[in-house]
C-alpha cells in the first residue's frame, strides 16, 4: 500500500509544479512516399498546451517530386474543424526532416504535403506521412 501512495504522490506534485506528460507516435507513409518514416513527440506545457516536435527519415525534398514541389507543409486537423497550416517542415542534404510547434488542441490529426508554397491555406495534395495525437491531460 505505502508504494501506492508514494507514487500518487509524486503524480500529484509533478502535476501541481507542472511536469509535462509526454508521449509519441509514428507517422504513416503514405505509398508514393515507401521509405519515408518519422515520429511525433509531444508534452503538456505549463499551460496545458501541446508542444510537438517532428522527426523525419528517407523524406526526399520536395524538389526531387514528380510533380516538383517547394516545400513541405505541416498541418494540424482538429475533429470537426478545417486543416491549419503549422509550418514548414525542412528537410536537410541526410534527407532528415524536422520541425516544432504549439497547439492548444488536445487531439488533432497531423499530416505532411507537398506544396509549391510555403502559405497555403488549405492542402493541394495528399497527406504523405499521417497521425493522430491524442494528449492525456
């Protein structure tokens, strides 16, 4: 019993002085995209809201396409609500692709396109690699 308490109160103070939760999950490839994988990490901050950072491999950069693109868009889905354009993610001369951001969402789909500019509002193809984060608050 003493063990249970000791942990439940260590959840109490992390919770209390703000420890972030974490967690991850992989982003689906989509087929014309075979070799690519990456991963989301995400955490609570200290106002409840989700910070995420994506990691990318075997992503060719967008130029090397058919059709050619200039840049790969990251966007956030909240249910029921339309894409938001995150950012852009950069993909280095390794093929690695990175990027962070911050949402007040709590759940949301995340997926990566290919786009010929940086600000778009809404997607002009498809999802190439896709998730859902669902943050446990």
């Amino acid at each position: 019993m003493k063990p249970i308490s000791i942990a439940a109160g260590i959840l109490m103070v992390c919770t209390l002085i703000g420890i972030a939760f974490a967690g991850e999950v992989p982003l689906i490839a989509d087929p014309s995209v075979p070799a690519a994988t990456g991963k989301v990490n995400f955490l609570h901050d200290k106002n409840g809201n989700i910070k995420f950072h994506i990691d990318t491999k075997h992503l060719a950069r967008p130029n090397s396409l058919t059709p050619s693109k200039s840049v790969y868009v990251v966007w956030i889905q909240p249910r029921g609500k339309d894409p938001i354009n995150a950012g852009v993610l950069t993909v280095n001369d390794q093929l690695e692709g990175s990027f962070r951001a911050t949402t007040p969402h709590q759940t949301f789909d995340l997926f990566i396109t290919a786009e010929d500019s940086a600000n778009v509002d809404h997607p002009t193809g498809p999802p190439l690699l896709k998730t859902t984060v669902q943050a446990q608050s």
